[in-house]
C-alpha cells in the first residue's frame, strides 16, 4: 500500500463483513448460504451482526450532516 492511501485512509471503506442477501429467510427456512442448515443455525447471528453495524454506520452518517442546534 502506498504511503498516500496509507496517509488518507478512509473510515468509509470499514470492512462490514460479507453482505447478506436482500431478501432474508425466516427463521426455519434453509439458508441463503446452501449449507443445508437452518437459517437461525447458519447465518442469522453474522446478518443480524451486519445490520446493526450498517445501521450505525448510516446512523453516524446523518449526524454528521445535520446542523448543531442549541
């Protein structure tokens, strides 16, 4: 990595892990993911994990543009 990119890291490329899909199963669906397994034993703790995170990350996001009031 070159001393420029390394300078001016961005915050905005912060590794969120791998994306789920955007249609989520229920619960007892099999998973997205083709294990074989049930979505609750699978992947619903990574994507439910994934989303808080994006929603902080969004969530940081407006605060940072809204105007200071008060």
């Amino acid at each position: 990595m070159g001393l420029f990119r390394r300078l001016f890291k961005s915050k905005e490329k912060e590794d969120l892990g791998p994306a789920p899909p955007t249609v989520l199963p229920m619960r007892n669906d099999p998973c997205w993911c083709n294990s074989g397994l049930k979505y609750k034993k699978c992947h619903l703790e990574q994507d439910q994990i994934y989303l808080e995170k994006l929603r902080l990350k969004k969530k940081e996001a407006s605060k940072s543009c809204s105007p200071k009031y008060g």
